[in-house]
C-alpha cells in the first residue's frame, strides 16, 4: 500500500509542480491532459486513504458479502487505476 501511496504522490507532485508552465501544459501544449494527470492522482490518494480505513477495518466485517465487496471493489478500482497511470 506504500508503494501505491507513493506512486499517487509523485504523478500529482510531478504533474503539479512541472507540468505546467507560462505558456501552457507541457504534455503537447494541452491543458486536460495536464488536468486529467492531477485528478488521477488526486482519486488515487483519496481511494488509497479510504482502501486503507477498510483494509484496517477487515477483520471487524461479519457479513461475508460485505467483505466479498471491499475485496472487489479493491481489485476493480486496481486494474482501472492501473490503466489509467
């Protein structure tokens, strides 16, 4: 989970801090692309924040569907995530 914590941290600092100059966006003069950078960090620190609350709340679960469905939803916010980066 520090992995993925340190992955959002560096593409929104990264995007946010050079990826923006006088003239424009760096990322072929366009700005939603620079945009679309900073919000995929941002989502991912936030979804990383609240995965890490019910990473940490797991084992208090009784109902089985329910901790069926943060373990899906966790792989599925993954492998779009994934892509998205």
């Amino acid at each position: 989970m520090l992995y993925v914590q340190l992955c959002a941290v560096v593409v929104f600092g990264c995007i946010s801090d050079q990826g923006w100059v006088a003239s424009g966006c760096v990322y072929n003069n366009n700005g939603d692309a620079c945009r679309f950078g900073t919000a995929i960090g941002i989502i991912a620190f936030l979804a990383l924040m609240a995965f890490l609350v019910s990473d940490a709340m797991f084992d208090s679960i009784a109902n089985v569907m329910h901790k069926k469905y943060v373990v899906v939803t966790d792989i599925a916010f993954s492998g779009v995530f994934t892509c998205c980066f």
